[in-house]
C-alpha cells in the first residue's frame, strides 16, 4: 500500500476526521484508484473491528473511527459514482417494533458501511412488514435486526418471517443485549452477532456462502 493510502489507514483508525478527508482528497489528486482509497478505509475499519472485539477499545472509539471514514467517504462518494462503483453487498438494519433503542443498530450501520455494503437504516420501532418491503425493495442481501428489551424479542421472530416471505434470500441476523445464538436458531435467523464487529465477520460468512 503506498505511503498516502498507509496514512489515511491510520488516520481512520485514529480516528482523526480532518487527515482522513485531507489524506482522501490528496490521494485522489495524485490519481489514486477511488477503490483502492476505499480498501484503505475498509482496512481501518477491520481493524478497528478485531480491536473492538478484543477488548482494546470501547464504544465511544468505535465511535470515532466510524465518524472519519465518514469524513473520508464524503470526500471520495463522488469519485466511486464516477467510476461507476457500486457497493457489492446492500444491507437493512432496523431496531424492531416496540423498541426505541438504537445505539447497537447504529453501530452495525457503521461498521457495514465501514465494509463497504451499502446501508439502509430503517430507525427504531420498525413493523416486521418494513424490513419486508425494504428488503425485497432494495434487493438487500441482508437484513440486520436489532432489540434491546426482552418484550420486544417476539418482534424479531415476525420480521424473520417476514422477510424470509418477502425476499426468500435475504440473510438475516439479530443482535442485541438479550439475543442469544440459540434464539437466533429458535427464530429461524441465519445468525447472531454479539457485537458490530461481531456483526461484520457474521455477514461477511453468510454471504461468501
């Protein structure tokens, strides 16, 4: 990887949003290839990702990071549109009907985006038929339900259902405080991500399949 893209790497795991849309708008200049400084993000985020999992860093560094390759991709969107790239994988997220709680879904959004699926974010309090509709609407190649109240756990098994009638080749995960690998299984669900990073190596696995 040249120095450029080594440093905007950096940057984006620092979480420095400044250098990460500097470093993006100088690596584009020189001619760089709009994908290659979008691995470079993608890089950071993995990273960023397996700390995460590990324990060295918490939310609100996640946080961080997730805000410059945010600072990065504003910069670089209208290079990859030009050059005609399109994200490979379209993912929904959506915390389920009843639930109000969005910190862990938020989460997941960025950490997708971090690797390169395109994200449609549904908000909270989502009805089992709108993960249907978007999910078939949007071709999505999979559906990320999130619940952090134990009452509002049913709702995942209805938008399960709902999905899987809708588009029947959509994957679909959950996530959440009181979400289990064994509800995810009772549930019909393809998987069960106990964290954003979690969640990324989750549907990386799912759609390799």
């Amino acid at each position: 990887m040249p120095a450029d893209l080594a440093a905007l790497t950096a940057a984006v795991e620092a979480g420095d949003r400044a250098a990460a849309a500097e470093l993006t708008r100088g690596a584009l200049e020189a001619g760089e290839d709009p994908e290659r400084v979008l691995g470079a993000m993608t890089a950071a985020m993995d990273a960023v990702g397996r700390r995460f999992q590990d324990g060295e860093i918490f939310v609100p560094e996640m946080l961080i990071s997730a805000r410059a390759m945010k600072a990065g991709t504003a910069v670089l969107e209208p290079a990859l549109v030009a050059a005609g790239v399109v994200p490979e994988f379209t993912a929904v997220v959506g915390t389920v009907e009843g639930d109000l709680h969005d910190i862990g879904k938020n989460l997941v959004g960025m950490m997708w985006r971090g690797a390169g699926f395109e994200v449609v974010d549904l908000g909270v309090n989502v009805p089992a038929a709108r993960f249907a509709e978007a999910a078939a609407g949007r071709g999505a190649h999979i559906v990320g339900l999130s619940a952090l109240l134990t009452t509002t756990m049913p709702g995942m098994r209805a938008a399960v259902e709902a999905v899987r009638a809708a588009s029947p080749g959509t994957r679909v995960v959950i996530g959440g405080a009181p979400t289990t690998p064994e509800f995810a299984a009772q549930i019909g669900a393809d998987g069960h991500a106990p964290d954003a990073g979690a969640a990324v190596d989750l549907a990386r696995r799912l759609l390799a399949r």
